[in-house]
C-alpha cells in the first residue's frame, strides 16, 4: 500500500485507518471524499516539530489552504498550532468563521482585489504577501484609510526551475508571480516597500513548484533568497524579519514514487541555511513553509460506484464512474497520476484487464486514469477507490453538468463523521433567480 494508513480487513475491503471504506461507501452514498484525520495532525505535527527543532520557535509552518479549503481543516490545523496561507476572500471567510486565529494567516495571491485588501485587513489579517507594486499601493492605501500600518512580506522570484510539471513550476523568472531576482525588480519593489507610510515590510517570501521532491530545490531556493536578505541588508540596512520559503514537497500518488522523510528534509535545508547566514554575516530570519499537498493528500481518497464498463475490442476497455473531472480534474488537467483499486474486492483474482476509468461528464477528456489494470470480471455496483486524492480534489472541485459536489467525511480514531455536507439537487440552483 502506498500509505501507511491503508489496508485490506477480512472481508477484503479497503480500509482507511482502520474503517472499511465500503461500508463508509454504503452509508454516505458515493461519490465520496474520506479523510483521516489522525494522518492530517501526524503531518502538521510533523512540520511543526521539524520546523521548530531545524529553526528554532520562531518557525512557523502555514498550511496552504489551496490543497483543501473548509471549516474543519481550518480547526484541526490551528488546534495543531500551525498558520495558514490564503490566496481568497473565500477562504479567509472560512477560516474565520471558525474562529481561526488570523494574525498567523498569511493572504498571498497574484491579483488581490480591493476588496480582499480591505476585507482582510478588517478581520485582522496578520500578513500579506504582496506581489507587485500596484497591489503594493492599494494595501497601503487601504490600509492608510483605516490607520492601519499593514505588515507584509513580499514575493521574490528567485529564478529556479524545480523541474515539477509545468502548471505547477512558479519560482522562474519568468513566471506571473512575484517579481525576479534577476531582473532588478525584486529589489526595486522592497525599496519601495520600506519608503511607504502604511506598509511594514517584514521580509521575503518565494515558492518555487509543488510535487518536487529533489531537496536540492530547496536548498538552492534558501541560499538566493539568503543572499537576497544579505543584499538588502549591505544596500539598505534592511532586517528581514520572516523568510517563507513557500510549499511544495512532493508525495506518493504511485508505488514507485519516494516518500520523502519531511523531518529530515528540513534539517538538511536549515543546515544549509545556518551555514550560509554564518558566511554573509547575517541573522537567520524566522523561517515559514507552506505545505499543502504533504498536509492533506495521502490523508484522503475518493471512493466511486463503478457504472458502465465498455469494451471495444482491438481498442479499448473503459470502466465509467459516477463522478470525474467534476470532483476529480487533476487528470485531464496534468495528466496526474493516481493508484486506483477496487475497494470491495481488494483480494480478487491478479488484476489482467487493461481499461480506462472515465468520468461522467460529457467530454472525452474526463477520464480519471488511463492505463488502470483492474480484475477482468469487474462491474457495474463495484466500488472503485482513487488514493491519495485529499490535496487540489475537493478544493478543485466543480459543478460541471450540474453535478453536486460530494460530501467530505472524516475518520477520527475509528469513527466517521460528516466534514462536508453532500450538495443536494437544491443546491446546485440555490443561487439561480
Ligand atoms: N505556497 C504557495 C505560494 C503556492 O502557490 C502553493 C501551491 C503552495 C504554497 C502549496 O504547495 P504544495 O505544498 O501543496 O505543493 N492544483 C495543482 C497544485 C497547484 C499548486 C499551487 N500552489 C495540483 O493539483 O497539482
């Protein structure tokens, strides 16, 4: 299995810590998220530990909302002491709501409107990451209004291509995010930033590509923007306060991927750091990170009612599901892998049959997998089960052909309960006049 947290019982079921996945299948109806949260605090603690012993307790790990946005994410990190990284009013709103300490939220994005600088900054949002220079002037204009003096940090791009897929590289010079090292840019913006009345720049922020897991990426990304600090130290006498140096380790979607030793990944990066601060002569700023995709993805999966299988023979061999690109797009979007089994018969015969696993929306390119190799007697009512889905699923999840997002349940030391609510038929025309 490719996590932990997985198993087969007696009756050959699937099991996600310890609770057989088809009965959960059963009793809330599929398609249908699973989280475990044991495995979501096992990671946050994982960062938070690792974090503190590499840096030191002024390091603070920030979930990055994006990889699963709703309220009881929001209260498990927190009560884990983690901060949080938000690109939205929406997801703001949601970890507000339930009473999510905001002045460790960190409101990043590459266009804030004037209404989130304003509606952050009402809720008492501790950072922002700032961009550009016009974001820069609505956030001390904003700010300035409600007599504010604004912390932030400002995105950096340090020019490094983490060699992930490309929708995920951000950290090139190039890229929509951030200003560039390189180009004179970043500097610019952080004279500027210091010379504005109702801004306190606090530091620097980067983030260079999700699913990496060369360490190495890390390590390089940590001595530009080290250097960086040095730089606006020596030029301006600037202190950076905060270093974030973003998200991004990688996990397992299949059996030959690495897992990546998180606690051990981290020391090897604060050691470098120490020993770089050590020869520009400078203080090692409070560190941040911002997984996302290591907090949540392998805590959760999707679970499906098998429905069609069609075979065109000489061709291809397709098992359709009742859910898709609608609660699952990673596929048609990135071609992103994934270990699918059948959840109900974990035991069957050696899988031989070669098929396709299809989504139900009306396009071709809503398949979930292609290449799958399930048992050749597979069929309609079997229950198809797609690992390691809790990362970018449900928060990318959408209403295409009016199908209602799936509920999110969550499995705490053995027992279920409901995280998310199923959308009804209602819900999906709750706003149409
Ligand atoms: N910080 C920033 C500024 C980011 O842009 C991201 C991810 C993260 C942190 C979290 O990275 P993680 O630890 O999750 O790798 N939808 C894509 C992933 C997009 C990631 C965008 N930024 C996917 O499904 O693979």
């Amino acid at each position: 299995m490719i996590c932990k947290n997985l198993s087969v019982n007696n009756d050959g079921h699937l099991t996600l810590s310890g609770v057989d996945v088809v009965e959960l299948a059963q009793k809330y109806g599929t398609p249908l998220y699973i989280y475990d949260e044991n495995r979501i605090r096992e990671r946050c603690r994982t960062y938070v530990d690792a974090m503190r012993k590499a840096f030191g307790d002024d390091a603070l790990p920030l979930y990055a909302s994006k990889a699963a946005s709703f309220k009881q994410i929001y209260r498990i990190i927190g009560e884990e002491g983690m901060g949080t990284d938000l690109v939205s009013s929406g997801e703001l709103y949601t970890a507000a709501s339930v009473g999510f300490p905001l002045e460790k939220a960190y409101f990043h994005s590459n266009n804030k409107t004037d209404f989130d600088i304003a509606y952050a900054i009402d809720e008492g949002v501790g950072y922002f990451v700032v961009d550009n220079v016009e974001e820069l002037d609505a956030i001390d204009r904003i700010a300035g209004e409600r007599g504010v003096n604004q912390k932030v940090l400002l995105r950096i791009t340090p020019g490094i291509d983490p060699h992930t897929y490309a929708a995920v590289a951000t950290g090139k010079v190039d890229s929509k995010f951030g200003s560039a090292i390189e180009t004179g840019q970043a500097e610019q913006i952080s004279k500027y930033a210091t010379e504005l009345k109702n801004i306190e720049l606090c530091g620097f922020h980067c983030h260079v590509g999700s699913q990496v897991f060369d360490s190495d990426v890390f390590i390089r990304a940590s001595e530009i923007m080290l250097d960086f600090v040095a730089l606006m130290k020596k030029k301006y006498n600037f202190d950076t306060k905060i270093l974030d140096l973003g998200g991004g380790y990688g996990v397992r979607y299949l059996k030959e991927q690495p897992e990546i030793d998180i606690a051990a990944n981290i020391h090897e990066v604060a050691s470098f750091m120490k020993a770089h601060c050590e020869k520009l002569g400078i203080e090692m700023p409070a560190i941040r990170m911002e997984p996302g995709r290591s907090i949540v993805a392998d805590a959760g999966l999707t679970v499906y009612t098998a429905g069609t299988v069609k075979r065109i023979p000489g061709y291809k061999n397709y098992v359709s599901v009742d859910g898709g690109m609608a609660d699952n797009p990673r596929y048609a979007l990135y071609g992103s892998p994934y270990t699918i089994c059948l959840a109900n018969r974990m035991n069957a015969t050696v899988p031989t049959f070669k098929c396709t696993i299809a989504g139900r929306c009306c396009e071709s390119g809503d398949l979930i997998q292609e290449n799958v190799t399930l048992p050749g007697d597979i069929k309609r009512g079997d229950m198809i089960a797609v690992l390691t889905t809790g990362a970018y699923n449900y928060s990318m999840a959408s209403n295409y052909n009016r199908l209602g997002k799936p509920p999110v349940i969550m499995l705490r030391d053995g027992r279920d309960y409901i995280a998310v609510k199923r959308e009804s038929l209602a819900d999906i025309c709750k706003n149409d006049i």
